[in-house]
C-alpha cells in the first residue's frame, strides 16, 4: 500500500482543474458540486469526472442531500494523501488562479442548491 497510495494520490493530483478543486476545498469547506462547476467555470460532466477521480484517490470524500452532491477534504486523509495537500496548500499560497477560484466560487455559492 504505501507506494501505490502514493500513486495514486499523485496521479489524482496531476491535473490543473483537479488540483484547483481541492484547493477550493481547502479554503471554502464543503461546497455542493454545482457551487464548485459555476466558481471553477466547469460542465457538470467534467466537474463530476475529476472529483470522483479525487474520491476514488481518497483526498475528498462525498455526502448526497436528496439530488445534490456535497464534496470536501477526506477526514482522516492518510498520511500520503495529507502530506501531498500540505505541499500543494504551499505551493499554490499566493498562485493567482487559486485566489481567483476560492473569490469566484465564494461569489457564486448557493446554498442550498435546491433553491437554484
């Protein structure tokens, strides 16, 4: 386990949109899977693809409300997977993509869904 962990988890994360939504994640908690497709500008199908990708990986964990889909950061995450998002978290601190991910995504945020 440990080197396949690592892996997958890395393989997860080798992707510009998937490292984006985790990052969003990281900074706004839980968010509905149409809040992050309108903050991240992304289809529902494409949204959708990556964070069961990051699920599948172990890094973000879901919860379904009736029709609407809830995603954050897995708790626990293993070490791995901890060890990668503390690194990630440094090095994106200041990227001005992420920064313009988490104000795009706060903006837009319904809560509940339902009411869309």
């Amino acid at each position: 386990m440990p080197l396949r962990e690592l892996v997958e988890v890395h393989k997860a994360l080798a992707d510009e949109t998937r490292v984006r939504i985790v990052r969003v994640l990281m900074e706004l908690g839980e968010l509905c899977v149409c809040d992050v497709e309108t903050g991240l500008a992304l289809s529902q199908s494409r949204a959708s693809r990556h964070m069961t990708q990051l699920r599948q990986a172990g890094i973000l964990e879901d919860r379904r409300d009736g029709p609407w889909v809830y995603y954050r950061v897995a708790e626990p995450l293993s070490p791995v997977a901890g060890a990668a998002l503390e690194a990630l978290r440094e090095a994106t601190r200041r990227d001005p993509q992420v920064r313009q991910d988490v104000k795009a995504t706060r903006a837009s945020r319904r809560s509940p869904c339902r009411d869309a």
